[in-house]
C-alpha cells in the first residue's frame, strides 16, 4: 500500500468538530445538517430522516464530522464502521453551496478517511450501508460535480445500482396468486409471517441471503412493526423458501423489500409468486406505488421486475475511496452522498 496522504485541513476560519456517538450531538445539530442538504439534486434529508440513519448504525461505529465556521455549520459528513468487521459507510455528508471551492469538502472526506483507515477498514465506502441508507450511491447524471469531486480524489466507481418503481393501481387485491408455473411440482404456500415464524426466518435469511437483512428484520419486529408486512413461502415439506416485504425499512410503506428466495429454490417461480402476492397486499392496503432503491441492471432480479411492470427511476454508481490514499487535489465540490 502506499502510504496515507497528510490529511487535508480546512480553511482557517472554520474547524471540525466530531461527535463519536449520536449522543455528541448538540441540540439543533440534525435541523442544521439537514439543512445543508437542501439543494441536494439527488438526496434531501429531513430531520426525521437523519435521525433515522443515525438510529440503524451501531453508536459506537457512528461519527459524524461537522465543519463549523462563525455562523454555524457549512458542512458535514455522517461516517458508520461496522461491529463486525472492517468496513466503513459515508452514509450523506455536504457541504453548504456558498462554502464550496474552498476545501471543506477536501478537509471532511480526508477526515472521515482517516478514520475508517484507523478503524482498519481498507475503503470508505459511498454506496448502500446494509442498516439503511438515503441513496445508494451518486447520481452522476443529476449530480455530476459530486463524482469528480470523488474521483479526483482517489475513488473508484462499482457496478450500476438501480432504482425502480411501479403504480399499483392496476392491480385487483382480490386476484389470486399465481404461485408456481403449470404443470410444475406442488405449489409452495404464501401466507404473512407469525410471531412463530421469527426465528426460523432470522436463521434462514442470515445463512442464505443476507446477515443485514436478518438484522433488519430483527429490528422491526422488536420495535412492534407489523411483521404481517413480511411475506414468507414455505414448500410442500415446511421448509422456508423466501421473503417479501415492504414498509420494513425506513418510514415509508411504499419501499418494497428486503426479498429473496435462497439459492435452493430460485428458478422454480418462488420469487415470482412472492413479489406479485406482496405487491397485491400492498395494493390492499391502499398504496399507490411500490419502490426501491437497489438491484443491479440485467441481473435476473432485474429482469424479474421489469416482466412485472417496474421500471427504472434512477441510475446510481457507488464509490469506494481506498483509506491508505487521500489526494488532495483541489477540485470543484459538489454534495456527497
């Protein structure tokens, strides 16, 4: 590895203050980042939103960088590790547009660098972080200014991440559900997970899909979320073959997803069935649209929404920024997120 560039100071007239927990937050502290996010093209996030990034990161992998000068903050950026290994999150950060050009984005991203460098995560990441995230990633086409502030400085662009959406309101709630080709083997049963369901469902989606979304699932049947949310199906034995769900993460119920089906039973119509009876349930409880922020273009995901009427939204690329390398080029600075 080459060795760690000096890190990049901001401006004499402002300084960093980090708070290494939420609970370092001073009051008014979310009202005025979120305020910095206001012009964002891509990513506006309220208060309550914020809050909620906050909230799904563990407290102590949570730091957030503000950038201070005489009136208050002019920028900031929302850094999470991760507990369970060496990983790191730029989950939003920005700086305020009549601040720009003058190296407070510089100073904020070679201080959360620094950081996830020091926590032995080899990248900071800008994409999705597992517990919840504002966007996936930048919007190079809404926001180019944020990619080649990053990719001026040493980050790296990774594979598309697509978000789509699709109106409900051709749906017939009362249709029923196809749930496996014709002629093919017994069909798997559909029903809403029961409190009885949980465990087996933390276990099989941790070993078979997705540790994060066991957690995630984890967390809102703790906080009294309503797991009738959470579609399972199970085969003709019993044995768990997938998920579905909206409303789970974050506050609206619109978002569609986590869904997976696990490796075993994939190509057989099991993932068909679950997403067309969840998008019923959710025509059924009168949502207009579903939608989500993340599958990768052409993958067999993605041909599966397009054949049940989704289609895209926007083009995301994450960016992953190498921790033992900081350039600090000068260079136009945009919102990062």
């Amino acid at each position: 590895m080459s060795p760690l560039a000096p890190p990049t100071s901001p401006p004499p007239d402002v300084h960093l203050r980090t708070a290494l927990t939420p609970g370092d937050l001073r009051p008014g502290d979310l009202e005025a980042l979120s305020a910095l996010t206001q012009t964002s093209r891509t990513a506006v996030i309220g208060p309550g939103l914020m809050q909620d990034l906050l909230e799904a990161g563990d407290d102590e992998g949570t730091v957030m960088i503000i950038a201070e000068g005489s009136e208050g903050a002019v920028g900031y950026v929302h850094l999470e590790t991760s507990p369970r290994g060496p990983e790191a999150w730029l989950v939003s950060g920005a700086v305020d547009p009549q601040a720009r050009q003058r190296g407070i984005g510089s100073a904020l991203l070679s201080a959360a660098v620094e950081i996830a460098r020091g926590r032995e995560a080899p990248s900071l990441q800008i994409s999705g972080r597992p517990h919840g995230y504002a966007v996936p990633g930048v919007d190079a086409d809404a926001d180019p200014d944020t990619a080649t502030f990053l990719e001026s400085r040493g980050a790296s662009a990774g594979g598309a991440a697509l978000a789509m959406h699709r109106t409900l309101h051709d749906l017939d709630p009362a249709a029923p559900v196809v749930q496996a080709p014709s002629g093919s083997s017994p069909s798997p049963t559909l029903r809403p997970c029961q409190a009885e369901d949980l465990p087996e469902l933390y276990d099989v989606v941790r070993e078979h899909l997705a540790a994060d979304w066991a957690e995630t699932f984890e967390s809102f049947a703790e906080s009294g979320g309503p797991i009738r949310r959470i579609l399972i199906s199970r085969g003709v034995s019993g044995e768990l073959l997938g998920v579905a769900c909206w409303g789970v993460v974050g506050r609206d119920p619109a978002r569609f997803g986590p869904f997976g089906v696990v490796p075993s039973a994939r190509g057989q119509g099991a993932g068909g069935a679950l997403l067309d009876a969840a998008l019923l349930h959710m025509a059924g409880e009168g949502l207009g649209h579903a939608w989500f922020q993340w599958t990768g273009p052409d993958s067999p995901a993605h041909r599966l929404y397009i054949s049940r009427g989704f289609t895209p939204l926007r083009t995301f690329t994450p960016y992953t920024v190498p921790t033992d390398h900081v350039d600090v080029i000068t260079a136009q600075e945009g919102t990062t997120r």
